[in-house]
C-alpha cells in the first residue's frame, strides 16, 4: 500500500494536532478575526497574484491597501504582452512606488510549455523582451512558474538548456533567474533500462528520478536559482527541510503558503520552514494564497497571513 499524503506529513513533522480530519485534507477554519499587529513592523512580501480581481479591478487604490496591510515588497504576476494588464510597465512601477511598495520579483511565462529543438531561438527572443521590459519594472528577480513538459531525461536536458539561456539573459541586464515550483515537479522519471512500479502491489522503494532534481543538475548554478513554493512542495511528498538541506544554495527564495490563510490548516509547520531557512541564509518570501477556503475577501486573507507572520516569534 502506498504511503497515505496524511503519512507523510506526519513522518516529516509538517502535521500539527487537529490539522486534519480523518481521511481528507479538511482544514481547521479559524476565525476570521486576527490578532493586533504594528503594520510593517517586518519586511514581508506579497505575490499580487493573491489578490487576483480585488487588486486588478482598481490597481491605484489596491496598492494602497496592500501598503495600509504592511506589506513592504511585492512580486508581480500578470505579465502579458508587454504589459502588467492594462498599464505600460513604467506606469505600473509608478503605481505601486506611489503607493509605498518595492517591485523586487516577478513571475512571468513564455508562451511556449514544450520545448523543442525549433523553437528555442523564438524562447529566448521572448525571454529578451520580457527582461527589457522588466528592468524598467525595477526588478531584482524574474522567475518563471510554470513548468515545462519533462517526461524523459533528454527533455530535463533541454529545459536546462533554456533556462540557462534565459539566466544568461537576465543576468546581462542585472536581474537573477529563477523557477518556481508546484508539486509536478516531484513526480519520478524512469531512469533509462528501468520500469516505473504501478498498481496496487507496485514496490515502494524510491526508483527514477525526481523531475525537479534534475532541472536542478541541468541548470547552471551561476544563472538559475529556485523559488521553493514549500505549500507544493509537500503537497508533491517532499519535505522542503530535506532539500534546504540537499540544495542550500540554489533555493534562495521561498513562497510562504497553507491552504488557505497562513497558519489555519494547522498542516504546515513553518517554525521549522522559517528556522531551517534563515540557517541556511534564505531571508526573503512572499506570501502567496489562491482561492479563499474561508467567507472573507482576498484582502482579508491577504491581511490574515501578513498578521500571522508579523506576530510570530520565529519570523524575522
């Protein structure tokens, strides 16, 4: 029988008591309401993705809020046709320093998922005009979150190839490249000769390789670094401590996630996360939360993880 996901999180210590409920992922809601905090007593990040609608429908007045929150940084997501929405980068940089907030990330996607022998010229084309559009974003980071399609060896090989060629891109114009994970990256590929295990009675001993290992091992270390997403991550059966241990120096960002407002789950420890991390010199993250789970807006989830990360003990 297969390792249940409840095993696991119990065997890498990221299940705390009440976090779930008996064969499902249920989270614990907890109030709406959230404990006083001084706004912007810590330098706490937010992917502008959480917000979704909320922020889009008025740019101006939702960089205000997110400022008002105590957001101090912001990674952009919504790059399209060399715009952020319906604003020229430069005026959108103008919006959100207006507002108080530091662009320092962003989270961008070539139009092409399959990588191929043809159309790499055009990715890397591509991978230039979105790195000239983001210089004038003022970003320190532009990473890329989608995965590309891996099934064998020789496409991991390939992505590497890409992505080394994008990092040397951004590199030139002063911004590192990186990638962000879910939890596909975890999945194992057959190493060449052997037979992957299925069915019921399959082995359990660990065989292929693991998808996001070998983007790391294609990828040069000097252009490439990783934003570990440490929600997906275990959501793929990995423990994020395990490959802060493996990798210290290639992830060098993190996404701070539950599943839904930081900390209500009760499945995530991210005492453990933030130690582990700031021990090895990760020092910067963004929250990021998706679809509320809870009755309350995008901006009231957005403020309950800034509140929950500013008033805990183990955050710096």
């Amino acid at each position: 029988m297969m390792e249940s996901k409840r095993d696991f999180l119990k065997k890498i210590s990221l299940l705390t008591a009440g976090g779930l409920m008996t064969g499902n992922f249920a989270p614990v809601i907890a109030s709406a309401k959230t404990a006083p905090t001084i706004a912007g007593k810590k330098v706490i990040g937010l992917q502008i993705y959480s917000l979704m609608k909320e922020l889009t429908e008025n740019v101006p007045e939702g960089m205000k809020k997110i400022k008002e929150i105590g957001y101090s940084t912001i990674e952009l997501a919504g790059y399209g046709n060399r715009k952020m929405g319906q604003y020229e980068v430069g005026e959108y940089r103008k919006i959100a320093e207006d507002a108080g907030l530091k662009i320092t990330s962003a989270h961008v996607n070539p139009p092409e998922r399959t990588y191929t022998k043809d159309n790499v010229a055009k990715i890397s084309d591509w991978w230039k005009l979105a790195v000239e559009d983001h210089v004038k974003l003022g970003v320190g980071r532009l990473i890329q979150p989608g995965m590309p399609t891996i099934e064998t060896h020789d496409d991991a090989k390939l992505v590497g190839e890409v992505f080394n060629n994008a990092g040397e891109i951004a590199k030139a114009a002063g911004i590192k490249w990186g990638y962000h994970n879910h939890n596909m990256e975890f999945k194992r590929i057959a190493k060449p000769g052997e037979t992957l295990p299925t069915g019921p009675g399959a082995v359990l001993r660990p065989v292929g390789d693991i998808v996001y290992d070998l983007m790391m091992e294609a990828t040069d270390p000097a252009l490439v670094f990783f934003e570990m997403d440490v929600y997906w991550t275990v959501m793929g059966q990995m423990d994020p401590l395990d490959y802060f241990e493996k990798y210290p120096t290639r992830i060098q960002v993190l996404h701070i996630k539950d599943r839904s407002v930081l900390g209500q789950s009760g499945m995530m420890n991210f005492e453990n996360i933030f130690k582990k991390a700031y021990s090895i010199g990760i020092n910067e993250f963004y929250v990021e939360i998706e679809k509320i789970k809870t009755n309350m807006t995008q901006f009231e989830g957005v403020k309950g993880c800034f509140d929950y990360l500013n008033n805990a003990s183990f955050v710096k």
